[in-house]
C-alpha cells in the first residue's frame, strides 16, 4: 500500500454524510442502454457555469459493454467489461483501466452516479412516433421527427456510417436490433443507433446522444403521431435561462435538505466519530467542528499505518517513524471538508453560504453553493429533499464526484453507511461500521503520538 494510494483514500473520508438510497438488483448481466444527462461544472469558468455531458453504455449479457455509440461497429465494439454486485453496475474500461461505479436501483430502470441519473433503455425494435430533440450546452439544438416509417432531420448530425445528414433532410426509415438506417428522398442514406423504451417514450439516445421529446414542437407537426400515453420530457433548468429567483430558490432547496437530515440534530451536531472500511483498510476520523480539528487513522490488520490531524490553518501527518506538515494543498482540502457535505446542511453554515439553483432535471436539483471561497456542486432530491451526490471541482486534482446510499438515522440524523468516489479514472467503495454523535472528545484526544 503506498502513500500515494492512502491519500485518494482519505480525500473521501471526511464526506460523511451523503448518499441516496437503492437496493439490491436482480440480474446479474443486462442486455441494454444504460444513459444518462448530467450539467457539469465547468473548472475553467470562475462563474461556476455548467456544461452537459450525456453518457450512454451499451451493456451486453457477456459482460461487455461499449460507450461508443456513434460509431459503425457499436454492436460488437467492446470498450470495456463490467460486473454487478448487489446494487453496483462496475465498469472498467479498457484502453486505459478507468473505473466507474453506478448505483441501481431496486428494479433496475434507473441509476445514479454523481450528477448524471440514468434510465435503462431497450434495443429498439420500433421507433417511436414524435419529435425528438438534443440540445447542446451551447444552445444550438438537433431534432427528429418520426411518424409512421417516416423521418425529417432538423440539423447536422454525423452518423454511424461515416456520412451526415443535413437540416430539413427527409425521407424514410427502418429499424432491426438498435440499428435505424435512413434512406433519404434524394437517395442517400445513413445509419445511427437507436435506443428506446416502450415506458419511457420522452427519450431516445440516438447515436450516443439523448433526444428528448417535444411536445409542442410536435403540435406543430399534424402528420406527427402523437404516442399513446405520452410522458413529458424532464424540465431542465440550467444558469443560461434562470431567473432572479435561483439564489433564493437553491438556499430554500438547502434548507429542506437540513430538515430532511436531521434539523435541530444536525445543527447540533459538534463534533462526531466515525469508522469506516475501504480496500482492506480501517479508516477511524474524529472531529470537533466548534474547533474546526479533523483526525483520520488509516490502519491495516490492526496496525496504524498513517495519522493525519489538521486544525485551523495548518496540520501534521505520522507514518509511525516521523512527523511532516501537512502541505498547504492538503490543509485546503480538509477545511473544504468541514464545510461541505451533510455539514454544509447545518444552519450556521448555511447562514454564511450562497446557493444557486443551477438545473433540475429528473426530479434532482444541482446546486451549486460557496462558502469561505469554497465551491462545491449539491444534488438534491426534488421529491424527498435528500442529498444524492457531492462534486467538488479544484485546480490542481480536478473533479472528484461522490455518490451515496444506504442511509440510516443515528442519533436523530439521517447517515449514510456507503460512499462511492469517483476521482479521474478510478471508483471505490467505503462502508462506515459506525458513527458516534457528539462523542465527548478529551484535550489529549488531539494529541501527537509519542
């Protein structure tokens, strides 16, 4: 174990409070799409502005999957493997061994990782009815109509085949097993991939991209076909398009999430110990937030391998043979810590922050919220005002996204008991055994070993 690999350990450790709920899954190989939309934070934008990312991966029953959809060998293309454990869908990726981690849900339909909530998608066998549009985050937007074995394309979009297909091309279509090949009026023709789903008629990822339906665009189009039952594409609201209310909007979504995660309790909460196990390591923190002093043991088979401690503006670590200062870098990262997070949620800390709602979409929130020049991105739950994800986005480490689940309540406040990291190509897992609220800390507790 390397010191390199303890400290992307314990820049995770201290993010202890959270996480969304799902379960455990039933299948153990999947045959289709899984794809998600999420607005990013920017690192190169001062303003904090957000850019759309969509990911869409083509799961096989083999354990292979591909993440490239646009190209003509998507059907057999293999870009990585993947397993699933309880409710992990691990992927590692081949060309360069990068790891990512989503969290299913109970039944399967839908998953988290970080920002981006995914939806399970079928290899299409029909194409539904309607208008279909990919906005870009630049503003500029592509669509598709589809009716009744017809197609109109509204942009440019390069196909699978190598072509691309111009605004207000039309002609004809068929679709066989996720491959839509077109025939245009003036005799072209191209081929994209195609996903859909007979319950989830508002998207279709075509190409790699998601389209979205619209509806009012439709009703301008009498020969579209309306689908049966038809369900609303997800309302996205991003920074380009908000109004002077998201920065009461985004505190007041901060402030149910308080509620939700303990309230008076959290706002209590002074000082906590937790214990915690990630890659064969016992990880121990203690912590006085009145004091602002954070602990962390790293133990291995009962033997502690690293002590690091950081109060006020400076801090040491301790291998077992000698004492050194914590770098300025790493005293940053953890005063980030004791602001961020389910600490973030308590009162006091959020009388000094701003929050500004950045988008909403699937029933999420992302808010991206400052406090003592610190910046980190919040994903809320919309409906049970929960905190799902964390991303923090620095200069030098770049961005590191947090994905929670398995919450319980412990000691009035709502805790979660496993934590997923996502940290530039690599993914894992810490579950906490325990937590102690507000643990009665003696001055030697802070102590340097000797």
């Amino acid at each position: 174990m390397t010191l390199n690999t303890l400290v992307r350990i314990r820049t995770s450790v201290f993010f202890l409070c959270l996480l969304f709920s799902s379960s455990s899954l039933l299948a153990q190989t999947i045959n289709a799409v899984y794809a998600g939309t999420a607005y990013e934070y920017d690192q190169s934008s001062d303003a904090g502005a957000m850019v759309r990312t969509d990911y869409a991966y083509y799961f096989r029953p083999n354990s292979s999957f591909c993440s490239s959809l646009d190209k003509a060998d998507w059907a057999k293309r293999i870009d990585g493997t993947y397993s699933i454990t309880g409710n992990q869908l691990k992927m590692k990726f081949l060309n360069d061994g990068s790891e990512k981690i989503i969290l299913l849900s109970v039944t399967g339909e839908t998953g988290q990782s970080g920002a981006a909530t995914f939806v399970r998608l079928n290899v299409s066998t029909a194409v539904p009815n309607g208008f279909f549009k990919f906005i870009r985050s630049g503003g500029k937007a592509d669509g598709f109509y589809f009716t009744e074995g017809k197609f109109k394309r509204t942009a440019t979009l390069t196909t699978v085949s190598g072509g691309s297909s111009s605004s207000g091309d039309g002609g004809s279509y068929t679709i066989n097993q996720g491959q839509l090949e077109l025939k245009f009026d003036n005799g072209k023709t191209a081929s994209y991939s195609l996903f859909t789903s007979p319950d989830k008629k508002q998207i279709a990822v075509i190409n790699g991209d998601i389209f979205y339906l619209d509806e009012e665009e439709m009703a301008k189009h009498g020969d579209i076909a309306k689908p049966s039952a038809p369900t609303a594409a997800p309302v996205v609201t991003t920074t380009a398009t908000k109004s002077n209310d998201v920065l009461e909007t985004g505190m007041n979504l901060m402030k149910a999430a308080n509620q939700v995660h303990g309230g008076k309790s959290l706002d209590n909460l002074n000082s906590l110990k937790a214990v915690m196990n990630t890659n064969n390591l016992t990880l121990t923190m203690w912590a006085d937030f009145n004091r602002q002093i954070v602990r962390l043991e790293s133990s291995l088979q009962g033997n502690v391998i690293l002590l690091e401690q950081m109060e006020g503006n400076s801090g040491w670590s301790f291998d077992g043979n000698g004492y050194a200062a914590l770098s300025p870098q790493r005293v940053t990262e953890l005063k980030r810590y004791l602001y961020c997070g389910l600490l973030g949620l308590k009162s006091s800390i959020l009388d000094k922050s701003t929050a500004t709602l950045q988008t909403s979409q699937y029933d999420l929130s992302s808010v991206m919220v400052t406090v003592n020049s610190i910046r980190a991105g919040y994903i809320l739950n919309n409906k049970t005002n929960r905190l799902e994800a964390l991303i923090m986005v620095d200069p030098l480490s770049g961005t590191t996204t947090f994905t929670y689940s398995d919450y319980k309540k412990t000691g009035g406040i709502m805790l979660p008991y496993t934590e997923i990291m996502q940290s530039g190509k690599h993914a894992q897992t810490i579950t906490y055994e325990n937590y102690d609220i507000n643990p009665s800390l003696p001055a030697n507790a802070w102590a340097k070993p000797k």
